[in-house]
C-alpha cells in the first residue's frame, strides 16, 4: 500500500469518489496509485513531461498491479482526452496552473471537481478558475516538511463575489480559521515588518512606492489574524 506525504494525502482526502481522476504533473504517479488503491477511482490518467518520473511511474504501476487501470503519457497540460471525474494538478506556480486550465477551457467539461495545490500566485489561480466557470468549494493548508501548502477545490458552477484577502488567502481557511494558514500570516507578516524597515531606511522614490505597497499587504494580513482573536 501506498504511503503518502501529508500534501499528497490532503489531495486525495479532498476528492470525493468518482469514475476517474486525471493527475498533471503526476510525477511517480503515487497519488493516482493510492486512489486506486482505496478505490476512490476505478481509473486514472497520469501526465508529466519528465522522462525520469515516468519511467519511475510506471515501475510504481507495474509494482502495485495497475496495468489496466492506470495509464500514464507524456504530455503538457490536460491530456486531450480525459475521462470524466476529477483533475488534479499539484505542485506547480499558480500561473503556470491558470495557464493549464486556460489552454484546456475547451475539456474542463469532463470534471466535476478540480483539485489544485499551487505553490505560489494563490490569487492569479483563485480568479482564473472563476472566471473558467468554476467556484471554490473546499480548502485546506497544511505544514508538510516545514513548508505550507494549500489546497484548493473547485467545482463547476458561479463563483460568489470575494473580498481581495480572500482571494489571496482563501475564503474557506479564513471561514475555517485554519492553524496552518495563521502560522503562514504570522511569517509572512514577520516578513513585511522586516521589510518596511530595510525599504523605510532608504531614501529612493522606488523604495518608498515599495514600502506602501508592503504596509498594505501587511494591513490584509494583520485583518486576516484579527479574525482568529474574534473567534
């Protein structure tokens, strides 16, 4: 059986049961195995662009007795045939991801739910999925090996209107207080404060603009954490 690390079990944990899930950037295709494995899916799709990972995919899939029911292709992207279920696309910068759903507008119709771990530009990917015609209907964050990552749910449907903190930083872990999101402002915030401080000991017009647009990201931030005190 499968072992997975606590992102990649976040992931499966937050898709429901279905026919088929397609994984992008599968990389050893372990994620697609454990869904087999606790047949959440009777199918699955794994795409990568990396020789070494496939090759180290397939000997995963030949290991756990999938021949038949997972099948693995190198490709960029949603692969142009998907089954219906979900999509996971993890590990990646949230540009790179809204590109992927961006060039694949045309098959998102074959998933009734998308599952995305981006590791950077949560809001560019957040509003790139709305405006697919996709809304966000789950979220976690979790402390994996000393990192945080999120993962966000989305299914088809409208998007509701959104407050600019909770494009950045996730309607549902807001709602949810979520630990690992406060320990993430608290960093991140760390981080402004010692950045005001080198921006406001330099006198240059660029540094000033800098130093404002840091105070406002640590404004959102500090309204964030409040939040957590009113609960």
């Amino acid at each position: 059986m499968v072992k997975l690390s606590g992102r990649l079990q976040t992931i499966a944990d937050m898709i429901d049961p279905c026919g088929a899930v397609t994984d992008v950037g599968c990389d050893h295709a372990l994620l697609s195995i454990y869904l087999l494995e606790q047949g959440k899916v009777d199918f699955a799709l794994g795409s990568d662009l990396r020789e070494g990972p496939l090759k180290m995919a397939e000997a995963n899939k030949e290991r756990a007795g999938f021949t038949d029911q997972l099948s693995l292709v190198k490709w960029d992207g949603v692969p142009a045939s998907p089954p219906d279920g979900a999509l996971v696309i993890a590990g990646m910068g949230g540009m790179l991801m809204a590109r992927i759903l961006n060039d694949a507008a045309d098959r998102l119709h074959h998933f009734s739910q998308i599952i995305l771990e981006p590791q950077s530009d949560l809001d560019v990917l957040r509003k790139a999925v709305a405006s697919l015609g996709f809304f966000i209907s789950d979220e976690e964050m979790v402390i994996d090996e000393g990192k945080y990552y999120a993962v966000i749910k989305a299914q088809p449907g409208t998007q509701e209107p959104l407050t600019d903190k909770e494009w950045l930083y996730g309607p549902f872990l807001i709602r949810k207080r979520n630990e690992a999101l406060k320990g993430y402002l608290l960093a991140q915030g760390a981080l402004r404060e010692k950045l005001i401080d080198t921006l406001e000991a330099s006198q240059s017009e660029n540094s000033r603009i800098k130093c404002a647009q840091v105070r406002q990201e640590k404004e959102l931030i500090q309204e964030v954490l409040s939040l957590y005190e009113e609960s």
